[in-house]
C-alpha cells in the first residue's frame, strides 16, 4: 500500500473509488455527477481550500480509502487544531490496516508540517466506525458535536 497527498491530478482516480464505494455500499446519500466533479475540480484552485489535507491510499494502482481534513486555526488561543471531515476505506479492504495508516500518516503531517497538537472529529453512529476511532491510540471520545446547518 502506497499513501499519497490528494492532489487535483487524481480526481479520476479518487471518483473511481467513490463509484467503488457505491458499488459495494449503497448508502452514501450524494451523486457522482457534473455538478460534483465541477467542485471538487475548483477545490483545487480555491484559495479557500489552502488549508485542506486529504490523503489517498493506494494498492495495485487504485484508491482504496481517503482520509480529508482541514486545519482550524483560532485567535482563542493560538492554536492550530485539525478537523477530521472523513475518512472510508472500500468495504472489500476493511480490517486490513488501511484506515490505521492513513490516520497515523495524516497526525504525522498535521503535527510535523503545520504544528498542529489536535485532530477533532465527529464520530459515524455506525459501528464498525464507533470500533475504529475507539481503537485509535492516544484519542479520548469526550464532548457531543453539533451539526449546524446555515440557513
């Protein structure tokens, strides 16, 4: 397995693994379409999108999981922290240390490149979910998220 920085060069690759995805769970609740591909092409000549990181784990020359966030910088304290928005491997190479190693080389380049000391996420209801980020090493479920939607 190779992991490698989600660049705008493997878009295609990165929509195969979400077909892939659908393929083989049918739950994922957003369309593969124009209107996708259109975004996800202008993230990568966003400004805004600057702070984002996303990693794609590779085996025999195909995307088999991802991991995106983004860095949270706040004038509380000064801090850099990270935001864990998502990480999926396909289910067909689940339980195979792709999640693990896409989270441990992800908090090494949050630490060593932008001096982050945290990475927030909010944890899927779904059980194989609750496992994984219960087995993460050094990581504490504590607080509730919210979900604010901005109408």
């Amino acid at each position: 397995m190779e992991i490698k920085p989600y660049t705008a060069e493997q878009i295609d690759d990165v929509v195969s693994f979400e077909k892939a995805l659908r393929q083989e769970e049918a739950y994922w609740g957003w369309e593969i379409d124009e209107a996708y591909l259109q975004k996800v092409t202008q993230s990568f000549q966003n400004p805004r999108f600057q702070n984002s990181i996303s990693l794609l784990a590779y085996m025999e020359g195909k995307v088999v999981g991802r991991i995106d966030s983004t860095l949270v910088c706040s004038h509380f304290d000064g801090s850099t922290k990270a935001y864990l928005d998502w990480i999926c491997v396909l289910k067909s190479c689940r339980h195979k240390g792709i999640a693990q190693e896409l989270m441990a080389a992800l908090r090494r380049i949050l630490k060593e490149q932008y001096g982050a000391d945290t990475l927030v996420g909010l944890i899927a209801s779904n059980q194989e979910a609750q496992r994984f980020y219960r087995s993460l090493d050094h990581a504490l479920i504590r607080d509730e998220g919210i979900w604010i939607d901005l109408v």
